[in-house]
C-alpha cells in the first residue's frame, strides 16, 4: 500500500492527536499536522501533500480563509473539511459536485474517517476533481452561515459578493448589481479570492438562494465551453423579470407549486431536481418510507443517463419508471432542460394518465 501524505489543520491539540493517531494507525496515511490556516499554508510551500482535512472555525487564519488561497494557487489537491454544522445528504452530494472531496460533521467518527479519505483518493475521484472551486468555497460559507464580503478578482476585474448568515444578498462589478452581477463574477476564469467577515451590504439586490445563483453560473460556463456555444460572455436573462405566464395561468412560487403536485391523487412525494448534481432544489410530502433525497439522487442518475443517450437536437419531456408498489415520474420544466420534477406514486391509488397530466400542467408554471 502506497503511504499518502495528508495535512491535518485543525487548532485543538487535542483533536488534532487524536485525529493523528488514527490515521496513522490505518496504515494509509502520514499525517502533517498544522495549527491554523496560515500554519499550513506555510507547509505547502515546503512539504508534499496528497490530501488535505480542515477544519473550518479555527484563530489566526480559519479554513474558509485557508481555502481561499487554494483557490487562488489553483491546486488540485483534494480537500475534505470537518464543520460543526449539520449538512444534509444533498448538500453533501452539492459540495462534492463543487470540488470537496468529502465532508465531515464534529464530533468526526475516527472509525470511518480513513475509509472515507481514502475513497476520496481513489484514482478515479481524484480524476475528476479540479481542486477546491469559488463555487465550493460559497456553498461552505453558506453551511457555515457567514457573514461578510467576498473580493473576487480576475483578469483586471473586481467583483463583491455580500452574505448574510451564510445567504448571498448583494453582488457588485462594473456597474452591474443583484444577480446579474453574480452571475458575471462566477464565470471570470482563474480567480483570486479574499474573505472579509462581518461586512455588511448596505442593500440587498439579490433574492435568489445561492444554490440557484451557483447551478445558473454553472449552466452559462458550460454553454460557453460547449463546442459551438458562445465565446464570448452573454449577459443572463434578468433573473427578477420572469417570462410572462400565458393569460389564465397562475405562476405560484416553488413550494406552492411542489405542494400542489403533492396533492395529485396517490402523490407519497415530489421534488424539484438538478440533473447535473443530483441535489434537490426544493421537495414536499415523503417521510420514514421514503427518503427524498436518496429518491431524487437516484431520479436524477436515470436522467443524465437519459440526457446522455439523445442524439443532437433530439430531447426528452418526460420518464416513467415502475419500482415495486409506485410509480417514479420525471418531468423535465423544458425539453432542453437538466432540471425535472420528480413525482413518486402509489401504483395502487393513482392514475398515472392523470398524474402525468397534472405534472406536465405544473412544470409549466415554474419560472426557473
């Protein structure tokens, strides 16, 4: 077995041995261990490290800050973070998707941290991991619930983004606000990045949650590096002036609309969902019987399967699936879409006419 050499950040002595100890006797690891970001940052510059685990709420300089500097260094080292906060499986899945080899909340269970640090170096994780991404270091701050100003700089540009407990709340640069502004920082290649805590905006301009603000970036830098996509940046449709419901049609907001679909007949759960991540965007009904989550995750393997089989120009409206006692639905909001509706049934109560029906009625409403 090949030793790996992992740089251990966290400011508890204490924590800091125990974690050391356990690692060291998993057999995988060398563990370097470092006070405070600063700390380690001084030992990248001199040791080689495989992997990196910080903890985030740390003197001197904190992991947030800490990954910042990664960020601006562009190393593709993966990084796993230990948080006090709770973090929900997909968020978990999200922050992975943004370059966080994996995530762990204290008190960490050492009996299956080296299993989960190694799975982070697997040859095949570690191939597709870019590093840690602005995009995963703004998701941290949001399950950090921070407060402050994030400088975004690159190539000759500037950019603040605001965050109040850990929501994004105004966004900055030449002469664009709100969420405009966002969505042009977010796509500047090569950025540098630097953390102000406890700046507060003056205004709030954007009321989208980040999540949705971060999957739009995601979807513009994508349409840019598509062959025959656009080269140079287009300015997103504004995301404060939805397109115009036809005339009799409500458009209700997401939750509303989500308990609606809750409410077809033989309905057990419905949620809004990314194809590209997996992540839930928003979901009702569920319960002990059925996770959400777990359900929607899966949902959306069967999509990106589905998307990945079409040929050009070629799309897909809707998927159904038989599981055992229930129908699984997915029901894309457009045909070049990657975000869907999922709608789980009881085979024994529903239509699934009808609730095909009723589904593609209220995908139509969504102003995403």
């Amino acid at each position: 077995m090949v030793v790996k050499t992992l740089l251990l950040v966290d400011d508890d002595p204490f924590v800091r041995g125990a974690l050391t100890r356990a690692l060291n006797r998993a057999g995988a690891f060398a563990v370097v261990p470092a006070e405070h970001g600063r700390h380690a940052l001084q030992l990248l510059d001199t040791e080689h490290v495989d992997v990196m685990l910080t903890d985030l709420q740390m003197p001197v300089m904190d992991g947030l800050t800490l990954l910042s500097h990664l960020v601006e260094r562009g190393l593709r080292l993966p990084v796993a973070v230990m948080t006090g906060h709770s973090i929900a499986p997909a968020m978990r899945r999200q922050l992975h998707a943004y370059g966080i080899a994996a995530t762990f909340t204290k008190p960490v269970d050492v009996s299956v941290l080296a299993d989960e640090l190694q799975r982070a170096l697997d040859p095949e994780t570690v191939g597709r991991i870019r590093g840690i991404t602005l995009f995963g270091l703004l998701q941290l701050l949001e399950v950090e619930q921070k407060t402050g100003l994030v400088v975004v700089n690159a190539g000759g540009q500037e950019g603040r983004l605001y965050f109040e407990s850990g929501a994004l709340v105004h966004a900055h640069t030449r002469g664009l606000d709100g969420v405009d502004a966002a969505y042009e920082i977010l796509t500047w290649p090569d950025p540098s990045v630097e953390i102000f805590y406890k700046r507060r905006a003056r205004e709030h301009t954007v009321k989208e949650r980040l999540q949705a603000v971060l999957m739009e970036a995601a979807r513009l830098l994508d349409e840019r590096g598509r062959p025959g996509g656009p080269s140079e940046p287009v300015a997103p449709p504004p995301a404060t002036a939805p397109a115009r419901p036809a005339p009799g049609v409500d458009q209700l907001p997401e939750q509303a609309l989500l308990e609606e679909a809750l409410a077809i007949d033989g309905a057990l759960g419905v949620a809004l969902v990314h194809a590209t991540s997996g992540m839930a965007l928003g979901q009702a009904g569920g319960g002990r019987e059925l996770d959400m989550d777990a359900a929607a995750a899966g949902a959306a393997d069967v999509a990106r399967a589905a998307i990945g089989t079409l040929r050009s120009g070629d799309t897909t409206q809707d998927i159904m699936i038989t599981l055992g006692k229930r129908y699984h639905v997915i029901r894309f909001l457009k045909p070049d879409s990657d975000v869907f509706l999922f709608l789980v049934l009881d085979r024994e109560r529903a239509s699934l006419g009808m609730a095909r029906h009723r589904l593609a009625q209220i995908a139509r409403r969504f102003r995403l």
